[in-house]
C-alpha cells in the first residue's frame, strides 16, 4: 500500500517538517471523506482515501433500494469538488463513482485501518496499518468512519429471533406482512413508508413526536399516518418479542409486546424491523489515542472547531463528530484539508451564526459562542461543533429590562437559556402573597412548557443586561434526545425547580443537594398505569412533571377517585411524613411522567429541618380535614371525577362542560357559535357524553398534546400564545386531523360559506334570517377544510358559546379548576 505520493501541492501542509509517504490519509469514503479527498486533489496534495469496503460511501450504499437523499439543512451552502443535490440513493452513488474517476482520487478499497498510532514517542508522524497487512505513514490524518458497524440493538428478551432485523435493503422484498418498524429517525420513517405499499406498517415511536428527523421526512410520515396501511403509535416502548410456535409460512412469527399511552399490548407481526442508529466505534477510536467527553456511549470526540481532536494532528469529520447530514459533513470534509494545508477557513455556517449574533455589537462568532459555553452549564456537555448546529435554530435576544418574556398562561413552547444578567420570575404562595424568584446567569427557564405542554406557571421579566438564548421546542427536544448531559440537567433542575418554588421554598441549599443525593429517578405511566397502590411501601416522592393522575380510596367497599392532580404538582408526601404506608392509590389519568426522589433522602432532609415539616404536615392536615367531607361526599364526587377522566378531561386545557340542571336547551350556544363562524358550528350541544347533571357537549377540549397537530401536512394547526388550537388558512383539507382526534370535535366543511343571520338581532327583534341557517345558494363542490373550536379567538368577551347561555350552564374551564382541588396525596 505504498503508491508514489503525488507532490504536486500548491500549498504548505501541517506538519511539514515530518517524513511521511503522504501529507494526509483520510480514514473512510463516506460524505467527508469523499469530499476531503476531492478537495486534497484539487490542491494537488499528497493523499490516500482508504475505503473498508470494495466500494465507496458504504453507509448511502447500505440505505434501502430507491432511497430518497435528502439536501438538508436546506439554508447552509455546498462547499465541496463532489457535487450533491437531493435525489435518489441510485443517483447520487453514480455520480460520486463518475466524479471520482473523473477528478482521479487516489482511492484504495479492502483497506479497513486497524490502528492508528503516532512514530517517535508522538513527535512524528502516523503509522496506519490495515487488517490486510498494509501499512503507510502520514504527517496528518482525517477519520471520517462514520457509525455504521454500531447499530444498537433492541435491548429486550427476543431482539435477536428470527425475522427480527436491524437492516432493510429493498422494501419490495416482502409483501402482504405485518411489519413492526421501529425507530424515530430517518432511517426508520423511510422504511416504514417504503413498506407500506405491499404491507401493513406500525411505525413505534417511544417519544411523542418526530424530533429527530428531517423535515421532509416528517411531513412524509404524518401526511401517511392516515393510510390504512401505516399506524404510528407514539409515546410505545418495546416490553418483549416471543416466537409464536409452529406458525406457518404465510402467518405472523413473532408476537410483539408493547407498552403505550392505554398500557401493555401485543400484535402478532410477520417481522419486526428495528432502526435505532448507532453509537460511536468508541473502542477503536480510543485505541488511536481520541479521547471522549464523558462516559456517555452517546458522547462524540472533543473536537475543536477545526475539527481536530486531542490527539495532533488526527481531525474527525462526519457522523463521528456528530455531524450526520451529509450536506455538513462534505463541508467539513473540504474545510479540514483547507486547515491542513494552511489556508485560510471561513466556515460554511459563519455567515448564518454572525447575522444571529448581530445585536450583540461586535463580537466574533467565535467570542459569542465561547461566551454561551462558558456562561451556560448546560450546554458544558456539547462540543464546539454540536453548539454551532444548535445555535443555528436557536435565536438570542436582548430584552430591556422589565420586558415580558412570556406571561403566566401564555401557551408557548419555547426554552431560554441566561447567557448574561438576569430574569425575575413572577408567583404567587399558596396564601396568594405576590413574590419574586430571580434566576442569574447560566440558568434556564421555560422547561414546564417544554416538557408538559402545560401553560406557562409564571410571569417572566428580564433584568438589566438580560442576553437570552430561545430554542424552539423541537430542537431542543432534539438535543435532550442526543446529548444525555443535557436531558439529566433538565431533570434536576426540574426537581430544583419543584423544591424551591412549591415543596419546600423554606430549605437551604445544602438540604437540597441533600434531597438529591439519592438521584432522580424517571418514570412513564400509560393511561390507567398506577404509580402506586393504597397500603404499599412509600418509595420515594412523586414530581408530576407532565399528565395527571387521580388519586383514590376504597370507601365502603367501592374504589372511590378523591382528587384529580395535574402536571408540576406533587404526589406521595403523607407517606413520607408519618413513615406509614401509602394511604391511596394513584392513578395516571392520561400518559403521565413522573420525577421521584427516593425515599431514603427524603425522610433524613425532613428530620434534619423540622420548620419543612411543620409545613408539609399543616398542608397535609389541610387536606386530611378535607377529606373527611370529601369521603362523605365520594359516593358521588368519585364517579363523577372518574368519569371526567374517562372521557379524557385529563389532558384537556378548556373543556366546554354544561350543567344540564340549568340547561332549557335553546341551543343559543350552538347558535352562537354558528353566527361567530360564518354560519358552521364548532358545537354540538346535544352530542357528548352525560353524568348525572354535567354534560360534555362535542367541541375542541384544546388538549396539552393535540393529537390533531400530530398529522397535519401543511403544518395548519397551531397553539397560539393564548392557548387555542388554531386552524389556519393553509389547511388542504386532507381530514387527517379529524381521523386522529379521538373526540370527534374536528369537522370538515366549506371554510367560507354566505353570511349567514346575525343572533343578536335575530334574538331581540327578529329581523334578519335565523343563524345556522344557510342563505342563498353556494358551491356544494367547494373544497371542505377543517374547523374546530378556536375559543372565539379575536372576539372581545370571551366564547360566544358561553356568552349567549341565558342561564349560565355553559362554563369554559380548566379541568384543575372544575374538579374537586387536591386532597390527600398518599
């Protein structure tokens, strides 16, 4: 594997003093590589690409049969000798092979490098030797060898039966299956759609959304949600895969267990197909001498901005410097030779970065993000690299001081990191006393919204010299998903967060880190799942960070449900006050996650600070005295809390409930609706379920997580700052949304039918045609777009629906308002 270098370069490399076949030996021919190599040769450097493989670009080789590539981040320029657009996986391979016979890259393929190691005691150059034998030295090395050997397994009994796969290279391959496909990313979406022509798909999601794939990826995989022959089942876990005995050829092999929102299920499947990526080949890399971060089997190489790791001289390029789209990788592939070469390197996404970081005055690109590094903790976990990619979707801003970044109850979504000066967060005690929590530098705010969907708990304002970092949702979730430091500081700071503001604001610091030196411990309940029963041993104590749960007794023989406990509050206490068993049962009402701090630190912090005790028993025989009317009350309270919950109040933000005791059934809800919305109603008064006298008409409940957003093509359904589900303009009436809401509020009809009458004067002097009813004639073939309840949004008063009830039946409320306030927590 010594060829004749070719020395014809134009340029002075690193290192150049160092006797070496080559200048540079890039490790790899994926995206990075091949680009490294076309620029190399270009510059007329002395090089070498060795390739594993007996072809090039192993893991785009490896993607299924008619794939489509991608050209994403769309906004970030090309910068590369290889030339790459959006196409078919077929093309693009044809023309890379074209290109590199065209330019001549020195290419060699069987060559699969199995150390990597600097001569002389680390003052020389590198000595590469390969599987085959074959060695070669050069001054500087570019590893661009992706992930690809290390695909992560299931994890479960059964991943490794039969006809469970981790793979797929043609989806015609198999027709007429049930095929379980799982995976959140790219790879898996593409399988799924690419299977659900000739099978029928369940695509598991563990999350409930897509946060890690592309976007045109994910329009793809909602607008297919609707087919027959594709079901997404978010927020599921894998419980088991069993081998069903003596199936026949044709008939489903494997039994697929699951655990979703409603709890465990099975599904018999013909094959299970498992797209859960890689991680790093961190063995092999540290055996060159790379050096990782943190132990995290996430974590990729500390790398500086010139992609140059520990080790001088060995630059990582690529997904192995968590950098997987192939658009950034060939980037980094042309720049890191520019750097070798000596030349100056202006990178790809400067331009982008500098334009964001403009009302910060003169700074650099490279002041400002040293400035975030260093000022923001919980971006300490994330490389040079990994913060520019993440600032790219993030914006900074420079509040003056006193301004409101969001208000309480505003339904935003966003996360705010203090890069420099301060916040003050607004909150009322339990005695409604006004106080204020200020929050410095390198703190973060705004992670309720984010996690629970929940409206915002607080008022923020921003202090003087505030410089705020925003991330949307999406992106961040993004990052808690890959980067494990970053999701194990959200959970902290959470449970921080709980402690100081509502379960123990009294505590010194050295308390609190006392409560959490037993961990936090994550736990996600289905619908119907108990956290834990009346009569079991207390545990530890439960932070509802997102869902509900009911909390019940049995009274008299019958399981009674007392109280019903949102998102940011807390369950468990009583046990951890009197050292007795749990005294009630808590349920999750709606798919429920929980932050528990186990029992042990828990109690010792409550014998070590009496003053937090004392007023944790004075709530706790608050609630205790209340449940004593309350249990004399259950026979019928519970059933109808219990029924509330069944007919999923639990995750609703503003339920329409109407009191039928007062209800003369005039439909001037209905009308009212209809005459606010251009004559179609987003009401159906008689329809609904009943309990004894409350009745839950048909209309938009403004869920924490509308399952309508979830598939909506266009992206036309959003919440508003103000908390409504919105439909806008950009509906192409395609119905997904009303298939997906499982409470039938979401209808299809023609957006903008003839004025209809005015209820007003219809009402008070009967002029004018009744509303709700058509007048003159429209286009019965006009396109049906989707209308929902949108809370009268724009109209003074508040919902038309509430406002034209002449008794006072109809109430547009909050679930925690509606039903009976906390009582014993167990």
């Amino acid at each position: 594997m010594r060829p004749t270098p070719n020395n014809s370069q134009t340029a002075k490399p690193m290192f150049a003093h160092l006797t070496a076949d080559y200048d540079i030996a890039i490790v790899g021919s994926g995206p990075a590589g091949l680009s490294a190599a076309s620029r190399a040769q270009e510059l007329g450097c002395s090089y070498v690409l060795l390739e594993a493989e007996n072809h090039a670009s192993d893991t785009i080789y490896k993607y299924q049969k008619g794939k489509h590539v991608m050209a994403e981040p769309g906004f970030l320029p090309l910068r590369s000798g290889m030339s790459f657009e959006a196409g078919k996986r077929e093309a693009i391979l044809g023309t890379w092979d074209t290109q590199l016979a065209q330019q001549g890259i020195h290419i060699q393929y069987k060559k699969k490098v199995s150390t990597i190691q600097k001569l002389n005691g680390g003052e020389g150059p590198f000595a590469l030797a390969c599987e085959d034998g074959t060695q070669c030295t050069a001054r500087t090395v570019i590893l661009g060898i992706g992930l690809q050997g290390n695909i992560r397994t299931i994890g479960t009994a059964g991943d490794d039966l039969p006809n469970v796969q981790y793979t797929l290279n043609d989806p015609d391959e198999f027709q007429n299956e049930t095929i379980v496909v799982i995976g959140a990313g790219d790879a898996a979406i593409e399988n799924a759609l690419g299977l659900m022509s000739k099978n029928t798909v369940l695509l598991v999601n563990r999350r409930e959304e897509f946060a890690r794939c592309k976007e045109g990826n994910l329009n793809l995989i909602l607008a297919a949600d609707s087919n027959d022959d594709l079901k997404i089942l978010y927020n599921t876990s894998t419980v088991r895969i069993e081998e069903i005995a003596g199936a026949t050829d044709n008939a489903p092999s494997l039994r697929y267990v699951y655990k979703g929102p409603d709890g465990e299920r099975t599904q018999d499947v013909h094959r299970i197909i498992a797209r859960l990526g890689a991680t790093p080949p961190r063995q092999l890399v540290e055996g060159f001498g790379v050096q990782f971060p943190n132990s995290d089997p996430n974590a990729v190489p500390a790398l500086s901005e010139t992609y140059e790791s520990n080790v001088p001289g060995l630059f990582i390029v690529g997904a192995l410097g968590g950098y997987p789209l192939i658009k950034q990788a060939m980037n980094q592939g042309y720049e890191v030779v520019d750097t070798i070469m000596g030349l100056p390197v202006v990178p790809a996404d400067e331009p982008l970065l500098a334009d964001k970081f403009k009302s910060l005055g003169d700074r650099s690109v490279s002041e400002v993000l040293d400035l975030i590094a260093h000022n923001v903790p919980v971006f300490s976990g994330m490389t040079r690299l990994q913060l520019r990619e993440f600032m790219l979707e993030s914006a900074v801003l420079k509040p003056a001081k006193g301004q409101v970044v969001f208000k309480k109850n505003d339904y935003t979504s966003t996360f705010f990191s203090i890069v420099e000066g301060s916040v003050d967060i607004e909150l009322v005690d339990k005695q409604g006393k006004p106080f204020t929590v200020n929050l410095g530098q390198g703190q973060y705010f705004g992670e309720m919204g984010l996690i629970s969907g929940r409206r915002r708990t607080a008022t923020v304002r921003a202090g003087a010299g505030c410089v705020l970092v925003e991330t949307p949702r999406k992106a961040m979730l993004k990052l808690i998903a890959s980067v494990d430091s970053v999701r194990k500081t959200i959970d902290e700071v959470f449970v921080r967060r709980a402690i100081s503001m509502y379960l123990a604001p009294s505590l010194e610091a050295t308390a609190v880190e006392k409560l959490l030196s037993g961990g936090i411990d994550v736990r996600r309940y289905a619908k119907g799942e108990v956290l834990f029963k009346d009569g079991d041993e207390a545990d530890g104590l439960y932070l509802i960070r997102r869902g509900s749960v009911a909390i019940s007794k049995v009274i008299a023989g019958k399981e009674m449900v007392l109280s019903y406990v949102s998102a940011g509050n807390y369950v468990g206490e009583m046990a951890m006050l009197n050292n007795n068993p749990r005294s009630a049962t808590v349920t999750a009402a709606v798919m429920t996650e929980a932050l528990v701090l186990p029992a042990g630190p828990v109690r010792t912090v409550l014998d070590e600070n009496p003053q937090w005790r004392a007023a944790l028993q004075l709530q706790v025989s608050k609630r205790v005295r209340s449940n004593i009317f309350r249990e004399d009350q259950a026979y019928r309270d519970s059933d109808l809390v219990r029924f509330l919950m069944q007919e999923g109040l639990g995750e609703a933000t503003d339920a329409l409930i109407i009191d039928e005791n007062l209800c003369i059934q005039c439909d001037n809800c209905e009308t009212a609706c209809a005459d606010t919305h251009d004559g179609t109603s987003r009401l159906d008064r008689s329809a609904g379920p009943t309990f004894q006298n409350i009745h839950i008409p048909t209309s938009c409940r403004h869920c924490e997580h509308p399952h309508c957003m979830k598939d909506c093509p266009p992206d036309a359904i959003r919440r508003n700052e103000h908390g409504e589900v919105m439909i806008n303009d950009s509906c192409i009436g395609c119905g997904n949304c009303q298939r997906n809401c499982p409470y039938g509020v979401i209808q299809m009809a023609v957006k903008a039918p003839p004025k209809k009458g005015n209820l007003l004067t219809w009402l008070l002097f009967g002029l004018g045609d009744k509303p709700g009813q058509r007048v003159g004639e429209y286009d019965p073939n006009a396109i049906k777009k989707a209308v929902k309840c949108d809370m009268c949004h724009g109209s003074s008063g508040g919902p038309a629906c509430v406002r034209a009830c002449p008794t006072g039946a109809a109430i547009r409320i909050s679930p925690e308002q509606f039903l009976i306030k906390p009582s014993e927590t167990a």
